[in-house]
C-alpha cells in the first residue's frame, strides 16, 4: 500500500494583539501534516520561549514582543508561523471595563491644539484590541492618504493643515471612531519668504466618455459633460484629447499615447464619464464592449493609469471618475499592481464614495452627470485643486436630487499647493514641449476648407470642425449658382461609412446646440457627423452629391464630387491597436448621408431617462448578480502587461 504523506501546512496563524500591561494573552497557531506535529514558540531576538512547545502560547503582557511559532513533522518538514506582535502601549490609565476581552477600546483621544504656522503638529491616539487596531486619519471627513499609524505628525503646519480631524480604529471585527480634534494655525510671526510661483512645464489632459455600450444600459450625459470640461481645461492651458465610446483595446491604446506626452514637471489630468465599479479597493472603467456580465479583463484598472502617471514623474497627476463604485465580485483574487515609492502630488476625485453609485440628470435641458456639473462650475477657480473638489463637494451634498445616494470622495498626497491654473513655464524644457506639442497637434489636425467647382458651375464649400478629438463634423455650403442651375440642395457622405452614434432622439438635441456653436461656415445647407475616428484604418473620403433643377430643360439632375481628407484627427495617430472591428465600407445603396441643416434620423434609443430631475445611475445593470466560480476566475492582467512607450 502507498503510504500518504500530507504536505505541512499551517491552516491558521496567530494574529497579533495590542493588550494593557500584565494581560494574559493566547497565540494560537494550527497546522496540518502526518503524523505527530511537534511546535517551538520563539521571541523577536530568536530566543526559543522555555517550555513553549505547544499549539496555543499563553503570555502575560510585559512589554511590546514579537512571537513567531515553528511546526514540524517527524519527517523532518517545518514551517514558521507569521510574526505576530503582542503590543503593549504606555498608557498610565487604560479606563477599560472591568470585564475586558479584547474588544476594541479607545484609550487616548487626540486633543484639540492651535500650532504656529511652520511648527510641528502632532496627533495622537490609542486603542486597546484584539485582534490589534488599525489606524486612519481624516481631516474634515477625508482621508489622509498614508497617515495610518497611531500618531500623525505634520511637520511644517500651514492654513491648509487647519481642520477638525479624526482617526479611524478598526479591525475584522468592528471599527471606532475618535473624539474630533479642532486644530487652528497662527500666523507665524516672521517675516514669511514668499514661496516661488509654482508653475507646470505643460499640461495635458486626456477625456474618455462612454455612453454607447453594446451589452449594458447607454448614458446620456457624457457627450456634454466631455465637451463642456474639454474647453474649461483648454482655458487653462491644457491640451486636451476627448474621446467618445472607446472599446477596452482603444482605451488602452489611447492611455498608452497620453502616457506617452507626460514628462517631468508635466501636469496631466484623466478623466473618464461612463459605466464603471470597485473590486478590491480598485476602480475599473467599463468599455462600450464589455460583455455582460463584464469582468476585471474586459475593463480598465484606474490604479494602472495612475501607476503610469507616477512613473513619467510629473508635477500634478490628477484623476476625476464620473463612475459609480459599487463592489463587485469580491471573492475572487485580484492582482498585484506593482507599488511605486511615494513620490506625492497625486489627486483621486472620485464621483461617490465606495460602494456607491454615481448619477446623471436632466439638467435646463441637457444631461449632465451631477459630479461633473459641480465639477465643472468650479474647475477654473486659481485654488489648490483639493480645495476646488471640497467645494464640489460641498455643492454635491447640498443637491437634493442625490441627497443620501452619492456624496464625493477625495484622495491625495499633495505635497505642494498646485492649481490647475498655474502657468506653463518652458524654459529648459523647449526640445520635450516641441515633441508633445507635435503629437498633441496630430492628434487634433483637422482637414483644410475646400471649395469644389461643379461640371454646371455650381460652387460648394465643405469646412470641418471637431466636437471631439475622434467625432468631426462636415459641413457643405452652396456658395456660387451656377448660370442654369436653381433650386440647388447639397448632401455629404462618406465612404467608408462612419455611423453617427448620436442619431438617437435622446441625443439629437444636444448634439444640435454643439453643431449650433461649433459652426464654421455661416449658414451651412448640410451637415455630416463622422463618429469614431480611431477605428479609420485608410484615407477618409467625402462624397458631395449635388441636386439642382436645370433652367433650361426643367429637369432635376445630379453631379458628384469626391474630396479624400486622410486620417483625420486621432486617426492621424495609428495609434489604435489590436483590432479586428474596423470600419467597413457599407453598401452604396445604404452610406451615411448628410443632414439639411442639423436634422437626425430617428431611431429608438436603446436607454433614456425616465423624467427630467430623475437621477439615473451610472452601473451597468446586473454585473455583479451573475455568480461565477472562483476556481474559474481568470488572472487578471490589465496592471502588469508591459507597455510600448514609442511612436
């Protein structure tokens, strides 16, 4: 007979304990193998513990210790428990009940202080627990990002430090809040050098805004909500790229090239609008093709994006999420993201805070997601940008369509109080600003006005001007008569055939009042929409059919021209990679044609909005009710894959 010999394993391990002076503490460790299991218990200084040879360790608290178990077979196998630490603080008076065991108990509470500016600030608090308390310190209701020990300390206090704080003590079993703690800053009594300007060697913003999704309810509101941030950021010197319905790959690609344009010194912004959720304490963005239910492969890591940022080493890496958060699929494992030293001057804004949806309304008229509507109202303010989302905030939390459903969330590790309104300065720094420059233009090169002379004397002016950096619009105009032509009409289409995404009654609108205000010719007599410019593989072609009735003969004719205008925009870039749907050229009795004016065809959204004022939220419906077995969950790669940073 085989003889089976199991593997030695530990199947528990200790966990550690912040206990009073003289409490008798139990360690306990369990492990699994063959045979008689032999156990050695040993300190922080390798030291075996005299006669502590069993599975469960009873220790009177003396002092702070560490503990480690060793376990081993008769097979000559041993395994190590992890290091446990049987904390002890130094608190004269512990105040705990007389009856103690082990649940949390806060001993010392942070006192409220006034510190002269430029002076140390320090903060303290105490738990008892078991197992050991965690730490998290909060000013005025947001997290310190990294401030997760007992004691916070700042050491060169500023106005901005002013606030009421708290700390957070938890562990597996529950969580405590401390007492608040006012803290004021005065006003140093020195004469205060005036600190330098702080200035960017450029700034660069890159907008995704997804609301055509195949599998998952549309949205409305990103269209206005990318448009309307796109130009604030260009009035404070950004160059932007706004993209609209993006699939995973395109996403991707579009990241890589905006990675691609940061530098030191750079101030870079992303900001997406669409579907999205949290799973493991990290956000994914949701593609137009995600199938349903989607999972973490067919999505976007915003951590990833933000580990990117980090390593081109910029001044300002700041990322806003119109998305919501809500967990999904917490039982399967995530992936590692590598870490990178903290090198600060990073802002997380989040739309909602975790597990929480975001929303989008009817708003005078247009959709607008409500985070983005504050969001942009206070965006060209010259304040420290936390200090602009704490007043997006403020304002979200006073709307009462979304009053107990969304509230913001704010993560930062700014070390400086950097504005998106600093000036760009480029002396040093003129070879890297001409590249990013180049790229920037090319992806924002739009075609040049052609004026076409018809066989029959007719001229036709076709102008183009960009909504967004893959959605161009052109327009035809009638500017000469021919001598016996009347009663002229001009259509555009164009091959390949690009679909108009936002033909939709729910959209024409909206998509209207942008045309209305993008006009580059006055009075246009026609006008075509070009949606989705990244998937153009060769040059775009505009045909102009133009209908006029013939003053002699009376009869209605027809003549066509064709204008070939490249890859315009983002398609100038071949940037897009990996994919097998590219546009294809449709049939000629079924092109997209051109509208009179700004008129749609109609077709029936595929999501609306109940009422105006109602809020509708920004989860894709059922993604995370579909069950799915953890031994089946994929690894997840999206954080690690290497990427490709040249042109």
């Amino acid at each position: 007979m085989k003889n089976m010999i199991r593997d030695l394993v530990i199947v528990q391990h200790p966990v550690s304990v912040s206990v009073p002076l003289n409490y008798q503490v139990n360690l306990s460790v369990r492990a699994e193998g063959t045979g008689i299991l032999n156990y050695q218990w040993f300190k922080s200084d390798e030291e075996e513990v005299f006669g502590a040879t069993r599975a469960d360790l009873t220790v009177t608290a003396q002092r702070s210790q560490l503990y480690i178990c060793r376990v081993n077979d008769q097979f000559c196998n041993c395994v190590f428990s992890e290091w446990v630490k049987v904390k002890v603080p130094d608190i004269a008076k512990p105040g705990l009940p007389v009856a103690w065991r082990g649940e949390l108990h806060i001993a010392v509470h942070p006192a409220p202080q006034t510190v002269r500016q430029g002076q140390r600030l320090t903060l303290s608090c105490s738990a008892f627990g078991i197992p050991i308390p965690h730490y998290q310190w909060y000013r005025n209701g947001h997290p310190l990002l990294g401030k997760t020990t007992n004691t916070l300390q700042i050491h060169n206090a500023e106005a901005d430090d002013r606030g009421t704080y708290l700390c957070s003590v938890s562990n597996v079993e529950e969580e405590r809040w401390t007492e608040p703690a006012d803290v004021d800053i005065e006003p140093s009594n020195q004469l205060k050098v005036t600190a330098p300007k702080l200035t960017a060697t450029d700034k660069v913003a890159l907008l995704i805004g997804n609301l055509n999704y195949s599998h998952h309810p549309d949205l409305m509101a990103p269209t206005m909500d990318v448009h309307e941030l796109a130009n604030l950021l260009q009035q404070l010197g950004f160059r932007v790229v706004s993209l609209l319905d993006l699939t995973r790959e395109e996403m991707l690609a579009a990241i890589d090239k905006f990675i691609l344009l940061l530098d030191r010194g750079v101030y870079a912004l992303f900001y997406y609008a669409g579907h999205g959720y949290e799973r493991s304490g990290r956000n994914y963005l949701v593609a137009i093709d995600a199938p349903q239910p989607y999972r973490p492969e067919n999505c976007v890591c915003v951590q990833r994006i933000m580990r990117m940022m980090q390593e081109r080493r910029t001044a300002l890496s700041v990322v806003l999420l119109d998305t919501c958060r809500t967990w999904y699929n917490q039982d399967c494992i995530a992936s590692e993201i590598r870490p990178l030293v903290p090198m600060g001057n990073t802002v997380y804004g989040y739309a909602t805070c975790e597990d929480a949806e975001a929303y989008e309304v009817q708003d005078g008229g247009k959709s607008t997601g409500i985070f983005t509507k504050y969001l942009n109202k206070h965006i060209l303010q010259p304040e420290k940008v936390t200090h602009v989302l704490e007043q997006v905030s403020e304002d979200l939390g006073r709307d009462p369509l979304v009053t107990g459903k969304q509230a913001v969330e704010i993560k930062h590790t700014l070390k400086e109080p950097r504005s998106l309104t600093d000036p760009v300065r480029t002396t040093g720094h003129t070879g890297e600003l001409r590249l990013r420059d180049a790229c920037w233009r090319q992806a924002n090169e739009l075609p040049c006005q052609k004026l076409l002379i018809f066989p029959c004397g007719v001229e036709v002016e076709v102008s183009f001007s960009a909504l967004f950096s893959n959605v161009m619009v052109a327009f035809g105009t009638v500017k000469t008569i021919g001598p016996r032509t009347q009663d002229c009409t001009v259509t555009l289409r164009s091959t390949p055939a690009m679909e108009d995404i936002f033909s939709s009654p729910g959209r024409s609108g909206e998509m209207d009042s942008l045309l209305l205000n993008n006009l580059v010719a006055e009075n246009p007599d026609c006008s075509l929409r070009l949606c989705g410019l990244q998937k153009l593989q060769g040059s775009l072609v505009i045909k102009v059919d133009l209908h006029y009735t013939h003053t002699g003969s009376k009869l209605r004719l027809q003549e066509s021209k064709q204008l070939d205008i490249g890859k315009p925009l983002v398609a100038s870039c071949d940037q897009y990679r990996g994919q097998q749907a590219l546009v294809t050229q449709r049939q000629e009795g079924a092109p997209s044609q051109s509208m009179g004016h700004v008129s749609h065809s109609k077709q029936s959204p595929r999501q609306t909005l109940g009422q105006p004022g109602r809020p509708f939220t920004r989860k894709a419906e059922c993604a995370a009710k579909v069950p799915t077995a953890r031994s089946n969950e994929p690894e997840e790669n999206d954080e690690t894959e290497p990427q490709d940073f040249t042109f």
